[in-house]
C-alpha cells in the first residue's frame, strides 16, 4: 500500500491522459499516471503516425475551441524542439449543397476562419491528383494539416516526466474506490491515492466507471496505407489532407504520405461494436476493397491498399466529447467519448483536465460536453 498522497492521478496514458499529465505535472503538480499497457502501445485510439487537425466543423463550438488547440500543439513543439504538425492544407468534397458543406462554412464564418470554394479548374490546377464529378462543391482550407500522433503521445509523456509526474506502465486499474474523502485507486498489487483523479482510459472508460452507465459504445475501425509509384505526389508539400462526404452519406478522409506507412485514407465511423478486450485485430478484406474502389475512382494514382490497421472509436450517440466531473464525486474527472475525432483536441483537453482538477473550474465552454445532456439520456 502508498501512503503517499498524490495531488491528481491519471489513468490512461493515450492522446488525453499523456496530455492531461504534461499539463498537470508543467503546473507542479504531484502527477501519477498508470496506464496497464507500454507507452504508445497499438491496442486503443491513440496510436498510428497521422492524425487530421482541422478547424473545419459542422458544430461552430469545435471551430472555436480549435483556436486554442493549434496553439497549444504549438507550444509543445516549441518546448520539446521537435516538428509535430505538418500543414497541408484540405480540399473538402460533396455533392452541391450538400448539409454538411454548409454548416462547416457557417462555423468558419462564424469563427471568422478563412476558406475559399474551388471549382473544378482550380483543383485540377492545384492538385491533379484527384478526379471529381461535375456536381461536387470544393472547399478549401490552407490552415488543415495533420499531427504526428505517436509522437506527441510519448513527447507528452516525456515532458511530464521531466516536470516531475511518475509514469507506471503494465499497470492495470481494477477499480476506482471514490466514495472516500480521497479516491483510492486499485491495481492487482497496489493501491494509491489521488485529491483528484482524471479517467482517460479511452475504450475501457465504461468498465472503469460501469455503475455511471456512461452511453459509450465502443468500435471497430479500420485505416489504410498506400504506397504509390510515384510517392513525391502524395508527401504533405504537394499532396493536401482531404475530406468527403460521399453519395452513399459515407465520410471518407485522406492523408499524405508520411512515415513509414505511406499515404492514409479510411473511412470514418460506421464499425463493428465490440468489447476492447475481445475486438478483432486482424483487417477486414472487403473494408480495403471498399476503399481501394473509392480511390480508383477519386484518386487512382494512388494504387492499391499495400496494408491496413485496426484502431478503436470510443463513440457517443451524438459524437460528441464527454469532459465532465462524476456526478457523484467532484474528485474524479471524466474525459471520454471522443468519437473518432479527438486526437486534435488532445492539447487543450489536457489543459481543460488540468484546470478542472487543480481549479475545479475551467474558463472554456465545456458545456456541450456534460455527461447529462439530453441526447446521453435518450
């Protein structure tokens, strides 16, 4: 058993906990993170070399908070001295007046982001690589690009460390004991206790809090990489990261070749639900045919899937975070749900995590992100 006392303890090390921890620890604060995998492990959300950052949103409150986010990977980069976003650019593609396209240019407007439509020319111009149809609106956003995922995990993580948190990997929390005056936290072997404790265990978040009954559901999802001939086309200073809203009401998304992977494209949603534990790693075949035929037609320079990979979405019903304090324990903090599309947002949960845990109060609009709003209790 510790005695020891910790004034926050982080469980999880993904993109949310790693961040939440380099906050926490950057403010001095006594920081424990367990986290029952190894650091940058591939059996959550959170790994992969590529993940799209982007202001462009049907919701305007996701463009808003934006702002802060690509400040905050900035400062990262700036204090570890290493490149971790990569701007590219987006070129956004739907059908003409398609629901999406407009609400995602109202948000920017409202936002007061610039973009700009293309026409057809104009892309072909720019980015000859991509075949589309004649009754298809292009937006374009120069601010688009994408993170080093991987990275900023474990820079995150490194940084914390050197701020003073405690990082113990291969340890798994079987349960959170938070009725007492100070949560106790157990592991197979050991116990510890936190002031506060901050749950950023992604896919396992329901297990950890089963009695909340959060409305999570957890996923199957699967990326592809490409390797084509011509591999200069596709890097990030001539290739952009792409979005589209297909026919089918499908979303497709496409990011340029980098690391050892190559070029990325994948469909986002719409997977298989499984228990974390028991999900199916291996690659779906007919998934890569879905998309190898996508990218025969929008991009057929781009070849063939050479390989693919298997992640996990932790959604909510209405995609939406969940950034909450427990209902019946101000001392345990929730970040969760974040549906396939948080990882951008990893630098300023961490910081909203860390306000809320060291100030019980945080000056962002987090609102659309409590655990009892409407749509969680239908």
């Amino acid at each position: 058993m510790h005695s020891h006392i910790y004034d926050v303890i982080v469980i999880g090390a993904g993109g949310m906990g790693s961040a939440t921890a380099y906050h926490l620890a950057k403010s001095g604060a006594r920081v424990l993170v367990l986290e029952q995998f190894n650091r940058g492990h591939t059996f959550g959300s959170s790994h992969g070399e590529t993940r799209i950052i982007r202001f462009f949103y049907d919701k305007p409150f996701y463009t808003e908070l934006m702002k802060t986010a690509y400040t905050e990977w900035r400062s990262l980069e700036s204090e570890s001295d290493k490149q971790l976003l990569f701007i590219t650019g987006s070129i956004n593609l739907g059908t003409k007046g398609n629901k999406y396209m407009k609400a995602v240019s109202e948000s920017l407007n409202e936002a007061g982001v610039n973009y700009a439509w293309w026409d057809k020319k104009e892309l072909t111009k720019r980015f000859p690589q991509f075949f589309v149809p004649d009754h298809y609106d292009i937006l374009w956003q120069k601010d688009t690009g994408f993170l080093y995922a991987s990275e900023c995990v474990l820079t995150h993580l490194e940084l914390s460390e050197r701020h003073g948190a405690i990082v113990r990997e291969k340890t798994q929390v079987n349960r959170i004991e938070w009725q007492t005056d100070v949560p106790t936290i157990r592991t197979e072997k050991e116990q510890y206790l936190g002031r506060k404790v901050v749950v950023t265990a992604g896919a396992w978040t329901s297990s950890l809090l089963s009695k909340l009954d959060l409305p999570l559901t957890v996923t199957k999802q699967q990326v592809c990489y490409f390797k084509p001939t011509n591999t200069e086309m596709f890097r990030p200073n001539n290739y952009p990261v792409f979005t589209e809203n297909t026919a089918d009401d499908e979303f497709i998304y496409g990011i340029p070749y980098f690391g050892k992977n190559g070029a990325r494209v994948a469909r986002h949603g719409l997977g298989k639900t499984f228990l974390p534990d028991m999900c199916e790693r291996e690659p779906d075949a007919d998934y890569d045919k879905h998309i190898n035929a996508f990218v025969k037609e929008r991009i057929p320079s781009l070849g063939k899937v050479t390989h693919s990979e298997v992640c996990l979405y932790t959604e909510t019903p209405d995609e939406d975070f969940i950034i909450d304090t427990h209902p019946d324990c101000p001392n345990v903090l929730i970040a969760a749900g974040f549906s396939g599309h948080g990882f951008k947002f990893c630098s300023l949960v961490g910081r909203i995590m860390c306000e809320l845990a060291l100030n019980d109060r945080t000056d962002f609009d987090i609102s659309p992100f409590c655990i009892k709003r409407k749509v969680c209790l239908e």
